[in-house]
C-alpha cells in the first residue's frame, strides 16, 4: 500500500505530472571469450577484440631445424697483414665441422694509410728549395706526416721546431704539388688533381679559424639576436618582393640589395662580436641628408633602403593630408619622377626625400598665398561697401604696417566687441545719439 492508494489517486500518472521512471532492461551479461587473460579482457571494457587480418601462417619465421653441423670453437694462433713485425697473437675461432677458417685478420681491412710522396736529394735542390726550411726540417715534417697520418695536430706537438699548424700544412702541401707537377709528363695531366686545382692558402685558413672562434665564442644573446636579424631581413625582402611594381616585358629584376655597405657591416660586426647591446647597435644608413632611421628599424643591422625610404617618407606626409599626398605625387608624375625610386641608392632615396620635402613646402605657400588674396579681395569689397570712408593717404599706406581689420587688439576680432557692446544697451528704437560735432556744449560755471 503506498500513497496513491491513502490518497485515493490513480495509479496511472497524471497529464503534466511528474513521470514515473521506467525500470531500466537488466543489461544482458557478456561472458568472457575463451582464450583471453581476464586483464586484457577489462582493458577493452567489454567489447568485443577489433578484427584482425588473417596472417599466412606460412610467412611466419619457421624454426630452424635441426642440423648436421658440429660447430665448436679453438683457440687458435692468427697473423695481420697490417702489421710488419709478423706478430703472431691468439684468439677463439669458430670451427664448422672442424674445419679451419684460412686468410687475412679480418680487422686488417681498417687498417688504411695516407700515401705521402717521397722525393730524392735531387728533387729538392730542383724543386723544392725554400729559405724559410731546411732539408733536415721537411724530412722530418714529412716523416712525421707519414707517421701520424697527416694528423697537423699532433705533427705541430711533435716538431722539434715551434712551428704553427698553418706553416707545417703549407710546406707539405706546397712540396707535395710541386712534386705533383714536376713529374707529371704535361700540365694538362694534372690540372684536375685537388692539390693542383685548389692550392693551400695559409691567409684563407687563419681568418676561417678566426671566423669559426668568434662564431663559437658567442653569448646566447647574441645567437637570438643574429637570428632575429636574420628573421626581419627575410621578412623585409619578401615584402620588398611582393610590393614591388610589375615588371616591363622585356625588364629584368632589380637585385635586392642590403643598405649598408661594407664599411657599415663590418662596423655592425665589430659591435656584435663586443657584445652590444641592440639599442647601441649602429643602424647601415643612420641618416639620409640630416633625417634619421625610424625607430622600428634601429634594431636591425641589415634592412632594405627602399622599407627606410617609406617610412620617412610617411613621417614627412604625417602632417599633410591625403588631398594633399596626391597632390605630391600627381607634381612627381609630372615632373618625370617615379613615385619609388627604381634604383634607391643612397643618394638617390635622399634626393627623392628631399624632393617630396620641397613640393610639400610649394604647396603649403600656395595654400597660403591663396589665404592671403581672399583676405584682402574679402577686405577691398568691404571697404568699397562703406560710404563715406575717409581715404588714406598713399604715404600712409606705405609706412604703415599691414593690420587686418577682422582683428583686433590682442587678437580680439573687432565684431565680437561690437556685439558685446550692444548686448544689454538700449532698444533698437531708440534714435542714436547725435554726432559728437552737433552737441551742444556743455555750460561752465565761468559762462554763466
């Protein structure tokens, strides 16, 4: 007996009430497949294994059978042709059906060496003479390269004589093509050989090894910076390529040059290498007839002219509008000159500058010009409209400097005085006084 029954209610649920939940179908238990661990069962939850394509039994690695083969191992006696005393040594050897295995040491193979040239006493008095070296010194140089494999390191540490590692590569090098091409029957036999073809240059290997410290020398800092230089120039010449105007048939491609110069870089590089800050970094170009780099690309060491070129040409156009910009460039095309310099040399992106500067100030004189001629047409035709104005001499005119009369003093206009005058005065119907020359004088205590 539950409530429904105390209350009288039927047992059917009402229309908009509370529904009655249903029993929910007892979920049918799946039982666990034969054949799979109970663990690998619970991780797959329940469902059933993904299928699988069939695999060929017979692609599966069969295992190998037993064979007739008696292998056992010996310890056996060996000799290595790499080595010229005929040592004998012993190791385990592996015997297939007891039969030994015959040949070389099968480490002999990596036992490679250099072919250092030798040369007779009569060769160096011909060839090979050299005021800086002596016989002795080059026989022992090349004895040593022979010895050590051309390792220039050690060969430096070994050297009687204290001799650089550049100095000892030149000799070698330099007597080993020479004996290249005194032997050789003509030039044209040898002219492809490497040490013929691309002799040692002692002054290329000390500013490589120089180049390659101070490249390793460098702080992390500097690493970003290197990086995000290279990053911006990349950036700068893709936009520079995309904005460029289209090319002529028949026109070739300008080559994208950076701004600095040679001079410039190695000023930039000086400063990298000392660790500098960016911000005291020089900028190529810092400045074009008097007009410095914008700030956006002080941080840069490498930028394209043509990118500078823009953005000082918008700071110059900042205070002009845009009426006024096409104007400027309207006087360049009639004038012949293109909008973007084709070449933007140095001095041309400062004489193109200049030149916008300059028809920027033309066009700011002939606006006020024009003013100037409205005031004073404005000022004539108001002076024609009063009757009755007294003429000024034409001395006067002269000496007398220019006022306008829209302007008071102090710079007070004269019509907003009057209006103040006449604010709060009398009515409009009121007769004016009269004259000041039509007044009676006043009496004085002397007349009467």
């Amino acid at each position: 007996m539950d409530a429904k029954d105390i209350l009288g209610l039927p047992k059917n649920p009402m229309p908009g009430g509370p529904l009655e939940k249903r029993p929910r179908p007892p979920k049918e238990s799946q039982r666990k497949p034969d054949g799979v661990s109970r663990e690998v069962y619970a991780l797959t939850g329940g469902m059933p294994p993904p299928l699988m394509p069939g695999i060929d039994l017979s692609l599966l690695k069969k295992k190998q059978q037993p064979s007739d083969e008696k292998i056992t191992w010996q310890w056996l006696p060996f000799s290595s042709s790499a080595r010229s005393d005929n040592l004998q040594l012993y190791h385990w050897v592996r015997i297939v059906n007891e039969v030994t295995p015959s040949g070389d040491y099968s480490f002999a193979k990596f036992n490679k060496s250099v072919d250092i040239l030798k040369y007779t006493d009569e060769e160096y008095e011909k060839f090979l003479n050299d005021p800086t070296w002596t016989k002795e010194e080059t026989d022992q140089l090349f004895d040593l390269c022979e010895r050590f494999d051309l390792r220039f390191i050690v060969i430096a540490d070994r050297f009687p004589r204290s001799r650089s590692v550049e100095e000892l590569k030149s000799r070698y090098y330099s007597v080993s093509r020479a004996l290249i091409i005194s032997r050789a029957q003509s030039a044209v036999d040898v002219a492809n050989h490497p040490l013929v073809k691309e002799p040692y240059n002692t002054a290329t290997e000390i500013e490589r090894k120089r180049a390659l410290g101070a490249l390793l020398s460098q702080t992390k800092q500097q690493d970003q910076r290197i990086s995000l230089i290279t990053v911006e120039a990349k950036k700068m010449a893709e936009t520079w390529v995309k904005n460029k105007f289209p090319l002529k048939v028949g026109e070739a491609a300008e080559p994208i040059g950076p701004v600095a110069d040679s001079e410039g870089i190695g000023n930039v590089n000086a400063m990298v290498d000392s660790g500098a800050p960016p911000s005291s970094l020089p900028s190529a170009g810092a400045a074009m007839d008097g007009s410095s780099i914008p700030a956006s690309l002080r941080l840069l060491g490498v930028f394209l002219r043509t990118n500078v070129l823009d953005q000082m040409v918008q700071s110059t156009n900042s205070s002009a509008g845009l009426r006024t910009i096409k104007r400027v460039d309207q006087m360049l095309q009639d004038l012949g000159v293109n909008i973007k310099p084709k070449v933007p040399t140095k001095s041309v992106c400062s004489q193109h500058l200049e030149l916008r500067k300059e028809i920027l100030t033309l066009l700011s004189l002939q606006k006020q010009l024009q003013h100037k001629e409205s005031e004073a047409s404005a000022n004539r035709d108001s002076l024609a409209e009063v009757p009755n104005t007294p003429q000024r001499s034409q001395r006067a005119d002269v000496d007398k400097a220019f006022i306008p009369e829209s302007t008071g003093f102090g710079g007070e206009r004269q019509g907003k005085r009057d209006n103040r005058k006449k604010v709060g005065g009398r009515p409009a119907d009121v007769p004016s006084s009269p004259p000041l020359s039509k007044r009676p004088r006043k009496l004085k205590s002397s007349d009467g």
